[in-house]
C-alpha cells in the first residue's frame, strides 16, 4: 500500500482523474485506463520503485525496462514520484534515479531529467509541486525547480528556478510567473469526486 494511507486503487482512481483533467482529449475513465502509455509506465514505477526501496534492485530494473519497451517512457526505479504526477503522450521521457517529483507534475513527451556528471549521489532534478514540463525539454544535473513553475518545450534547464518561474530558451532563463498564465488549470489538483472509472 501506498505511504499516503491510499489504496492502490484509490490512487489509480485518483491517477485516471488527473489525467482526465488534464487532457482536453480524455473521453472516459476506462479509455484512460487502457490506452494511456503515460499512466502504465507510472502504475509500472510504483511497483518497481518499491522493490528497488527494498533491495530488490535487479527486479527493480527488469520491470522498468519492460515497462520502458512497452511505453516507450524511461524511468528509473530509484526516481521519487508524488501524487497525480502525469505525462501526456510519453514518448521519449526519461527520469533518472535521483529525480524527485512532487505532486501534481506534469510532462510532455521527450523531456529528459537528466544528470550532468558520473558521481554518485544526488545527480538528478528536483520538481517541486505543481510544476508542468512542456515538449523536449531537457533538466539537467541536481538542481531545483520550484514549486508551480512552467518550463517551455525545448528549453534547456542546467540552473535552480525559484516557484512561480518560466523558464524558456537554450540555456533557460527565468521569469516571474504572471497571473493567468497558461498551465494554471492543467495542473489543478482533480476534484475527489471525480475519481470515478
């Protein structure tokens, strides 16, 4: 069972729900369920994860690399995910092993996080909460993305952003987030009573 005192299925509910609110495609719970690569390769992490937490390491990366074969997303099974975190389309995400997501991310296909260095420890991002990722962009090396901010599609990010940022270009700069914003509502956290299949 989940560490949040959710059910796995609760938390699939809650999963399916995201993702409905978030992709202006979705059509019902169950099409979700079935045919969405972003999801499997979560609801894959979340077994993978906790074998690799218990010592189960060579498990632990079989099952991720079969989910990666059958998503086409990569994530390794060290990486930290929170609640609601969803990816749209998928194709080409790869998170490394010391990547920490919070709650309510969210990522378009081809984003990397990615590490800058051979060292052990600490060589992946930090995704605060709330904060969606646009198409291509790569994040790399230990650093931290505040909480709420919004990366643009193929930006480069190799520096820590405070919360409320966009970030955009090559290498990505940061600005203050304004009021309106597009990314406020996709990254609304989901109603409870929509957690319906």
């Amino acid at each position: 069972m989940p560490r949040t005192g959710m059910s796995w299925v609760g938390r699939m509910r809650e999963d399916i729900a995201s993702a409905r609110l978030r992709d202006p495609a979705a059509r019902g719970g169950i099409e979700i369920a079935l045919l969405y690569p972003g999801l499997h390769a979560i609801w894959a992490h979340r077994i993978d994860h906790a074998l690799w937490v218990r010592g189960f390491r060579f498990p632990a990366r079989l099952g991720s690399q079969l989910a990666r074969w059958l998503t086409g997303i990569e994530i390794h099974p060290g990486a930290t995910i929170g609640r609601r975190f969803f990816i749209d389309h998928g194709s080409g995400v790869v998170i490394g092993e010391t990547a920490e997501i919070g709650d309510d991310v969210m990522l378009y296909h081809g984003v990397t996080l990615g590490g800058r260095t051979r060292d052990a420890g600490k060589r992946h991002p930090t995704l605060e909460d709330g904060v969606l990722v646009g198409a291509g962009a790569k994040i790399l090396g230990p650093i931290v993305i505040g909480a709420r901010s919004a990366i643009g599609a193929n930006a480069v990010v190799t520096k820590d952003a405070p919360p409320d940022s966009v970030l955009t270009g090559v290498p990505a700069r940061a600005r203050a987030r304004v009021e309106g914003d597009h990314g406020a509502r996709i990254l609304s956290v989901p109603d409870s009573s929509d957690y319906s299949i």
